[in-house]
C-alpha cells in the first residue's frame, strides 16, 4: 500500500512537472525575446542619432511635414513587417523593423517597432514550414472539398425525397415499361392487349341454372405502356458547347440526365418483358418490379416440328385477336402457341400484383382455373364438347396444384355436371360445403346452389326432393334480401324449376293400388289438384322474382348477364311446369277418350311452355336443358323434324346425354324406323355409357333380342 502510495506521487509530480516547464520556458524565451529586441532597438537608435544641424536657417515647417511623411512611411513599413511575421518570415520582418529604427527616432514609431521585435518569435507552424498563406490556401480547399460533399449529399437527399414521394404517389399505380421480343414474333402486342383485359368488370358466364362465374381478379389503377423517347446521349454525343473558355459535351449532361431519370423511377411499379424464341421453344418472361416486392413469371410453349402440318393454323378464341406481326410461314409456333404464352404469363402477372400476398404456385393455379373457364365459356358458346373435358382436366389440375385453391373444386363440378356426372359433381359441390378451412362464405353458398342444381338435374323424384330441401336450407341461411344476393334470387329460381318437375313424377306420387285398382286416366284425375298447387307455387315464386328481377334492373347492381341468367330461370320454370304438366298428366295413352277439358289444357299448357322456352332461347345461349325441353315441345306440337333436329345439336354438344339418344330413339320407333332406331342406340353404346333412363334400357334391350326387325 505504502509503495502504491509513493507510485501516486510520483506520477502526480511528474505531471506537474510536465505541466510547469513548458510553461516557464515560455515565459522564459518570451524575457529573452523581450530583452534581445530592447538590445536591438536600443543598438539603432544609438545608430540613428544625427548630429545637430549646421544649417539652422531650415525651415521649421518643412522639417515637420519631411518628418511626418518619414513617420508614415516607417510605420507602412513596419505594417509589412507585420505582414512578414505573419507569414513566418521573421528574418525579413526583423531587418525591415531594424531598418525602420534606424531611420526613426519617433516614440510612436519606435515604440511600435519594439512591440513587433518582442513578438517577432518563429511560431510552431513557422518551424513546421508552414506560413499562413498555405493554411489559408489549404483552408479554402477544405472548404471546397466541405462544401462540395454537403452540395452532394443535399443533392442526394433532394432525389431521395423525389423518389420515395414518386413510388408513394404511384404505388399500385403499374407502369409496362418494355417488352423485347424476337423480330416478327408479335407477343409483345399480345401481352400488352392482355395486361389490358384482366380485370375485375370481366363479365359472368352462365349456362342455364348453373352459376358458372369467371374468376374475379381485383382491379389495379394502370398506367399505358411507357411512350417512345429519344435517347439524349446519342442524339447530343456530337454536340459541345463553351463554358468559361472550357469545352463541355453535351453528352455527359444527357446521360447523367438518363441515369438519374432511370434512378428516379427505380421503386416506381414497373412491369417488363421479353418474349425470344431459341431452337424450338417459345419463352415469354415477365419481371414486376415495386418498392415491397419483385417477381418474375415464365410461360413456354415447345414448337411443333418441321413438317408437322406447318399451314394449319388453329382456331382463335372468339375473346382474343392477333397481333399484326406473326410469325413467318415457316415458324414451329402457330399463332395459338403465341397468343397462349403471351396471355398466361400476363395473367399470371397480373394476379401477383392485383392480388397483395400471393405467390407463384397461387399464380400458376389460377392460370390452370382461367383456362379452363376459358374452355367452358367455349363450350357454352360454340357448343363444343371437346372443350368441356379441356375444362374439366384444367380445373382439376388448378386444384392439384393448391389443394386449398377452392373455386377450382367448385368449376370442376360445374363442368362434371354439364358431362352428365352428376354424381361426381356432387362429391366436389359436398366437399366444398363441407371443408372447414373455407373461409368463403360466398364460395360455399354458390357449391351448396350448384350442389342442388345437380340433384336436380339428376331427373329422379328422390335427388328431386333433396334438391329442393337443399334450396330451402340455403335460402333461409342466407340473410340477406333476394334483390341484394344474387345467389339466393337464384336459389328461388332454382326452386321454382324443382316444382315444375314435379308433375314428371306423378306415378310416384299416385301409385297403383293392388286393392282397389283404377284406370290410369283416373289415377291422373287424382293427381290434378297437385298439378294445380305446383303451378299456383311457380306462379307465386315466378310473381316474386320478376320484382326482384324489376329492382335490380332499376338499380343497376347486378351484371347484365346475371339478370339475363335470372330472367332464363324465370322463364325455364314457368315453361317447365307447363310442358311437364301436359305431357304426363294431361296426356294419356289413349288420348281420343281424354275429357275435352283436358285437351284443351294440354294445347294450352304446351303453347305456353313453347312461349317459355322460346324465350329462354333469345335470353342465353341455348344449352341442353333448354334445347331438350323445346325438342319435347314440338314433338307433343306434331313438329317432329324441328324436335329431332333440336336433338341432334343437343348430341353434338354432349355426346353423352342420355336423353337426347332416348328420345330420338322414341320418336323413330312410334314410325317404326328399325334402321334410324338401331344406329342411334349404336351411337350411344359407343359413348361407353351405363343406361340410366329404364325405358331406353327395354329399347336397348328389345333391338339387341331383335337385331334384324
């Protein structure tokens, strides 16, 4: 401890120490310096004593005005001398104030020469070698060098402050900023007219009672592709002009604009492209780029081979048009290629954008999901069956893809229910009513709808039941009003083409009795109070619909496809309710000894489900539903050629619609047509489907036991 102690006072003193010698060694050469200039001053002016003059007639006033100029002059000097000292000169400043003293016998002179020889000491900076004009000079460059930084970063902080103030002001705002492509490919064209169309106001699809709606994608505010501008660079890169004698190229200026420009819109929502074609595959390439996020989406197509039927050229989507630069003759892509990879990758960039938070696979499923709605609305449009199973496999992979992709599982039903799968579609419509992790509650009320339709469609008195349970149950859980949900308007409508199917069943519900047996036309006499009550329920639901039908027309909530969808339902109940009550009730098998009422009735019943029907046909694209119904008609109307030819374009739309063959079946052989007869049930035995209808299953039967008659 005691060491410790004295190591303390050591330091202490050695401190000190430190502290006060440089102290009094400046104290110290200040004295000297002090006593050196008092000896040197003193030295001159001993020098400068002038003896007395021999003239003593010199004017006095002269004598003062050559001393004042002399007094003047000395202290210019010594202000020089000053100069010099501060400059670091101290040699050259100490002989001009010993050259001044000298001359000088002045107080005031003098007495400001001994100042600056006491302070006439070589600073620190003199020793260094450094005056105090090179600090100055080094200073200003400081300054510059200072002044130049923060100009910069003020700059910097200018553009920065632009930049974020251009990507807030734009966000969500999208820009297609350029697409290259591979001379005379035409998919830039494509791509661009593309971008255009994915919106939210795309239109709804509908077939009949089934609620076939496109896949909705949020809309974006969108700006048109970026205009043409000429490049600065090249345009001034001969140009210069001269500016303070120092030649400056204008081609500097123009770039460093372009680069800032370019900085500028860096984080500004920015789509580009490319669209090149090596060897054989098509590769259309889509970059998005914004201040949260960036993406890239690829579609490829692989060309056909040389020779492969090179002059075929596909059929175009009616929706779709090609650009004005194809492809050569000799190309491996058809325009169908082309226009293909162009659209999916628009799509799929547009989804990722318009939807916040999706992803690629979520992007790629909902391509898979808009081409195949893009093949149903093919199918309802041209009637070509082909598309329907391109639907079909296109939903079905939307759905492997995202498990949890949902609107894939309720349009693969859709399209299962138009192949007549009704039990398949069935299973998807369940599913979806049943999943738990299903938020939707919209998605679910339209599976539960579709669900019904396809009970419905089923054409058999118990799945007729459940369908019209299913209806009910969905359009009390529903709660809003019919005017305000589409879905549950429908649900209505779809309720009142249940009942109408009603009469269809009348052997059901009036069976024959072992104990009391009656006459057929008797059994129908007891079931005409029904067949009145369902036409008084569809003319209710019918009174109902047609104000909602009213209101929203007036207040221009709905598309106008759904409100045609709607206006067809009303229409296809009140007709259905009517042809089915004349044919099966109202018409026996012997119709000479029907009541003459009932004649009568059954004329009337059919003119108005003709009426109906007919209007259902200007309202939508006739589907099968409505073409079969107006082929009964007209058969029951004595039209036979204009039902059978109803048939046929039912046939050509679903090749495996059990009832088209049915019926033609039917009509043939009451004219005994062996020949008609046979090649129509072949034809239907080549669709490789299990009869379902028992009195087409007896034909099949009958012609099979008698081939030849």
């Amino acid at each position: 401890m005691r060491r410790a102690g004295f190591h303390h006072k050591c330091i202490a003193a050695l401190f000190a120490t430190l502290l006060v010698v440089p102290f009094w060694s400046a104290n110290l050469a200040r004295s000297a310096s002090k006593g050196a200039a008092a000896a040197t001053a003193k030295q001159a002016q001993s020098k400068t004593a002038v003896a007395p003059s021999s003239t003593p007639n010199v004017d006095a006033d002269a004598t003062k005005k050559a001393e004042a100029l002399k007094t003047r002059k000395n202290l210019l000097l010594l202000d020089d001398a000053h100069r010099l000292q501060s400059e670091g000169s101290n040699a050259l400043a100490q002989q001009a104030i010993v050259a001044v003293l000298k001359d000088t016998s002045d107080e005031k002179v003098v007495d400001k020469a001994k100042e600056l020889l006491e302070n006439n000491q070589p600073t620190t900076l003199a020793k260094l070698g450094l005056s105090q004009a090179i600090l100055l000079k080094t200073a200003s460059w400081w300054i510059d060098i200072v002044l130049g930084i923060l100009i910069l970063l003020a700059l910097y902080a200018i553009l920065r402050g632009a930049r974020f103030v251009r990507s807030v002001t734009r966000r969500g705002t999208w820009r297609l900023d350029r697409v290259s492509e591979t001379p005379g490919l035409g998919a830039a064209d494509l791509i661009i007219e593309s971008l255009g169309r994915w919106d939210s106001n795309t239109p709804s699809l509908t077939s009949g009672l089934l609620k076939l709606e496109r896949l909705q994608l949020p809309s974006i505010d969108w700006l048109k592709l970026a205009p043409a501008s000429l490049d600065l660079a090249d345009a001034l890169k001969d140009l210069s002009v001269t500016v303070g004698g120092n030649l400056v190229k204008l081609s500097g200026i123009a770039s460093a604009g372009k680069g800032i420009r370019e900085w500028l819109n860096a984080t500004s929502p920015t789509i580009e492209g490319k669209a090149i074609v090596s060897g054989s595959n098509l590769m259309v390439t889509l970059t998005a780029r914004s201040a949260d996020r960036n993406f890239t989406v690829t579609e490829s197509r692989r060309g056909k081979p040389a020779g492969a039927d090179p002059g075929a050229v596909p059929a175009l989507s009616p929706t779709w048009t090609i650009a004005s630069s194809p492809m050569p003759s000799t190309s491996p892509f058809s325009p169908d290629d082309i226009q293909g990879a162009a659209q999916a990758a628009s799509y799929k960039i547009f989804y990722l954008i318009s939807r916040a938070g999706s992803t690629l696979p979520e992007a790629e499923a909902a391509n898979s999901l808009r081409e195949g709605l893009n093949q149903l609305w093919e199918h309802v449009s041209t009637q070509n069956p082909d598309k329907l199973e391109q639907a079909s496999e296109a939903f079905r992979q939307a759905r492997t893809r995202r498990d949890d992709f949902y609107e894939a599982y309720l349009y693969e039903g859709i399209a299962l229910d138009l192949l007549s799968q009704h039990d398949e579609a069935i299973k998807r419509f369940e599913y979806l009513e049943n999943e738990k992790r299903m938020r939707d509650r919209t998605l679910r009320e339209k599976a539960i709808y579709n669900q019904a339709i396809s009970l419905f469609r089923k054409y058999q008195y118990p799945t007729t039941r459940r369908a019209e349970a299913v209806l009910d149950r969905l359009i009390a859980e529903i709660p809003d009003a019919a005017a305000v949900s589409q879905i549950k308007s429908m649900a209505l409508a779809a309720k009142a083409s249940v009942v109408a199917q009603y009469p269809m069943y009348w052997t059901v519900l009036a069976p024959e009795s072992e104990e009391s047996p009656i006459s057929e036309l008797e059994r129908r006499k007891k079931i005409e109070d029904a067949v009145t009550y369902w036409i008084g329920e569809v003319a209710k639901l019918r009174e109902g619909l047609e104000r909602i039908l009213e209101t929203v027309k007036r207040e221009g909530e709905w598309d106008r496809g759904t409100e045609r969808q709607l206006e067809w339902a009303i229409n296809n109940a009140w007709g259905s309710v009517h042809l089915n009550s004349a044919i099966y009730v109202y018409s026996s098998p012997d119709p000479e000894h029907d009541p003459p009422e009932w004649r009568k009735k059954r004329s009337e019943y059919l003119n108005t489900a003709y009426e109906a029907f007919q209007n259902c046909a200007m309202l939508l694209t006739p589907g099968v539903e409505n073409l079969t119904n107006l082929a009964k008609v007209t058969f029951e109307l004595g039209r036979f050629a204009q039902g059978c030819a109803y048939l046929e374009q039912v046939r050509k739309m679903n090749p495996s619609y059990e009832y088209a063959y049915f019926r033609l079946a039917k009509e043939w052989d009451k004219r005994h047509e062996t020949a008609r007869v046979v090649k129509i049930l072949k034809s239907f035995q080549e669709t490789q489907r299990t009869p379902v209808i028992p009195s087409l299953i007896a034909l099949i039967e009958e012609y099979e036991a008698e081939p030849s008659k």
